[in-house]
C-alpha cells in the first residue's frame, strides 16, 4: 500500500493509501466518527462508520484520545465541501502511541498558558499555518536575492563591536576579551559587499531590549542586503520589490494557511511596488495636523504614531530623512541638510509598524571616523569598518528587514511571539 503526506491526497483521489498521523480533534455519533487528522503537511478530516469497518474497529475509533500517534489506512476521496478538497474513508487504524491528558485542549486557553506549552503549542492549526508562511517568505527571500544577483554571506554572531548602539548588547566572555552577540550583521555585510557587490544575509540577531511590546523580541532573526554603488533612492526601489515579491509569494503558494488565519487577502494583494514615500519633515507635520501634540521634530516616533502614518496608506510606506540624533553613528548626511541623514524606515499598513531600517553609509573616511568619535564608540573596534574607507571607497547602501514583523503582518498574526518558534521574550526564556 502506498504511504503518503495529507498534502499529497488530492492527487490521490480513489487510492487506497496509509498516512502516518496524529489526532487533532473528533467528534462522533452511534454510528460514524470523524477524526481531524494532522501529519506536519496538513490537516484532513478521516471519516470511519461503524457498518462499513465493524464493533472493533469503530469502538477504537471511538476511544482515540486528542494527539494519539497512528498509522491511518483508507480510501481518498473528493470532498468539495472542504477548501481542502478531500478526505479520508477509514478502513483500518493502527495506534502507535496513546497520548494522555493533551493540555491544549479544543477550548479558549490564556496566552501564557499556551506560550508555557509553546512546544505543543506549535501543533495547533494556526500556529502550524503561520510557520508555513514563515517558511514561505523565507524560500522567496532567497529566491529573490538568488534571482537578483546577490550573494549570500554568513556574518558573525560572535562580535566586538555595536552597529545599533550599546545599550542593547548581550555582552558574553570570549576567553579574556569581551564579546557581544549580534544585534545587526550590517559593518561586516559592508566589508562583503566591497568584495562581491550586492550580498545578503540571514541569520539570528539580538537585542537586549526591555521593551515588552507586540513587535519586540529578545532574538529575532534578520535579512540584511548590501550593495556596493547603489544610492539612497536605488536602496528603497530593491526593498519594495523584495516586499512585494514575499507577500505575493505568500499568497501564491500559501492559500490555505491564509485561509486557516482568516486573514483578508484583498487587503495584501494590493501589496505590489511602487510604495509611497513621506519625509520625517512632512510625517511631523501630518501627526501634528492629526492632533499628536507630543511629538516634537528630533524625537523618535512610537508605535502610535507609526500606526497613524500607515492608516493613512493602503500599502507599506517608507519614513524618509530622519534627524541625524536619532540614527545610528553609520549613515549618510543628506548632500543639502547636516541636520538629517540618508535613511529610511518601511512601515507596514494595519498596525505592524516598522519592518525595515535602512540607508546610505557613510563612504568618506573623515566623516566617519567623526561619527564613531561623537558616538564615543571605540576606534579600534572599528579599525577595519573605517579602513574600508581607504581601500576604494564607494556609494553603497543596504538595509535590515525584520522577520518576524514582516511574517505577523502577513498572516495577521497579533503578536511577534507567534511568528517565530521558540520565542525568547523579555521574561521567558522557556521552553
Ligand atoms: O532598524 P534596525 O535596528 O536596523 C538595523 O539593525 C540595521 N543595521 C539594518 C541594516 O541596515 N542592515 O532593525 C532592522 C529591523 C527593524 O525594522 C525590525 O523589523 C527588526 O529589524 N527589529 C526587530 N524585530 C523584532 N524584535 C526586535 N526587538 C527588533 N528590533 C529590530
Ligand atoms: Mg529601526
């Protein structure tokens, strides 16, 4: 007998096939039972009636407990009423494991409750459904740099020195030195990009950030490209289309899982290049006309006020030329203004926020090496960044693009700590 995946039964209409899988859920009458199978590709739902498969047979059925291991045979059939598109005659169940006292229940549990058993958790269809659609923009990710001429380059974890400021390192022993772990491989995908002209990496970064909001988390994984000769307007053209690609990706290839979600899918099909733009200037002015009184021109903005300028735009919106006080030591001065700086922030529509930072870097040996004195950074940590600056400096630019922000936002998921595994989070570390 053939043994396959639930994904592959459509193609299996009429076949007598066995599956390996767990019960999710069931629900059962006298006389037929209807088992929610999963098997990690999908969910299907088995159906077993008592004339058919006989006392014995129904009666284990009828006792399976929720998440019990077995192999499952059957005969596919095509079942229109579910988006799926089939399910399973059941003819013959062999249990391999019986699980007892699932905790995760088919009723409402509280969230700490559910991130406590976030290694169970995972199991549940909407978890399930939004890391397939991690996995997915990941796989597009690649694609499109792949397709695109980038090359993909491992930046270390282990680092001496900090791109985003100190106040947010993990600081570890490295025999006698001090070491951080990597809250942005950007400096080194510098050095990279001088080597290889446009590169891309992918990888864990940290912060450690006593921020306990919906966006923020302790180890988030990042998509850093760079790119040699490519200026501040190119750097926004390569991020839109990235964007887009993903999100259409997503769609293309994950219509079951945004189903599962719920989420409006006409509201990300509109999610296509190009992406409008607004100074920091014009974004102050219009927070300021929206009645935020307390935001001043040189603050940071908040969550708020992110969440007012994208309710504005149906489609990601790029926050241009921020004061130069509130950016990192790195980026470019504006060529007619000393008061901001060459960047960028992309924020996603519906509330998401920020999903990338990026900008210009600084190309002049002085300027920088400036920079890194007025940040009180230590030069000797940076000995080889500022050298960059001597051996064939040019224009180049690149940014950072959050995971875990960008995949909540696409399956609607209400916080990151749903979009990455194992989330590590102001006060958890478990599982
Ligand atoms: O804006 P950030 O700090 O930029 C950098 O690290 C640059 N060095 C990137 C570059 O130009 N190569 O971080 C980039 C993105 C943010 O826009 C956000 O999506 C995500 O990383 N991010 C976080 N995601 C989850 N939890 C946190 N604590 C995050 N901090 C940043
Ligand atoms: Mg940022």
């Amino acid at each position: 007998m053939k043994k396959i995946m639930i994904q592959d039964m459509p193609g299996a209409i009429g076949e007598t096939v066995k599956l390996g899988v767990w019960l999710a859920n069931k629900r059962s009458s006298g006389k037929i039972a209807f088992l929610q199978l999963r098997d990690g590709s999908g969910f299907v739902q088995g159906v077993i009636v008592k004339e058919e498969v006989g006392e014995e047979l129904f009666a284990t059925a009828k006792g399976l407990t929720q998440e019990t291991s077995m192999y499952v045979t059957g005969v596919v059939k095509e079942d229109t009423r579910s988006s799926f598109g089939c399910e399973l005659a059941i003819t013959g169940i062999e249990v391999i494991h019986a699980a007892e006292d699932y905790p995760i229940t088919p009723k409402e549990h509280g969230v700490e409750f559910l991130m406590d058993n976030r290694h169970l958790w995972l199991r549940s269809r909407k978890q399930h459904a939004i890391m397939k659609i991690r996995n997915e923009v990941i796989r597009a990710t690649y694609e499109f740099f792949n397709n695109n001429g980038f090359v993909k380059i491992d930046p270390p974890i282990l680092t001496g020195s900090a791109p985003e400021g100190t106040s947010e390192l993990f600081q570890t022993k490295y025999f006698d030195e001090d070491a951080y772990l990597s809250q942005s491989g950007q400096l080194y995908m510098e050095a990279a990009a001088m080597a290889l002209g446009k590169v891309f990496s992918f990888g864990p970064t940290f912060r450690a950030e006593k921020s306990k909001t919906r966006r923020h988390l302790i180890e988030f994984w990042m998509i850093e490209p760079e790119m040699a000769f490519v200026e501040f307007e190119e750097n926004l053209e390569v991020q839109e289309q990235y964007v887009a690609y993903i999100v259409q990706s997503v769609l293309k290839n994950c219509k079951l899982e945004l189903e599962r979600l719920g989420r409006d899918t006409s509201k990300l099909e509109n999610i296509q290049a190009p992406f409008p733009r607004i100074t920091y200037d014009d974004a102050i002015k219009f927070l300021h006309d929206k009645g935020f009184t307390d935001i001043q021109w040189g603050d940071d903005f908040g969550a708020p006020h992110e969440t007012a300028i994208a309710e504005h735009y149906d489609k990601p919106v790029f926050i241009t030329c921020y004061p130069v006080g509130i950016k990192p030591f790195y980026m470019q001065p504006h060529p007619e203004r000393d008061d901001v700086v060459l960047c960028a922030d992309l924020i996603a529509p519906e509330g998401y926020g920020e999903i990338i930072g990026g900008s210009e870097r600084i190309h002049d040996y002085d300027l920088l090496k400036q920079r890194i004195a007025e940040h009180k950074l230590d030069e000797t940590a940076y000995a080889w960044y500022l050298e960059l600056r001597k051996q064939g400096s040019v224009p180049h630019s690149g940014f950072g693009l959050g995971l875990e922000r960008t995949v909540a936002w696409i399956s609607g998921a209400e916080h990151v700590r749903e979009s990455i595994p194992f989330p590590r989070l102001l006060n958890r570390l478990y599982p």
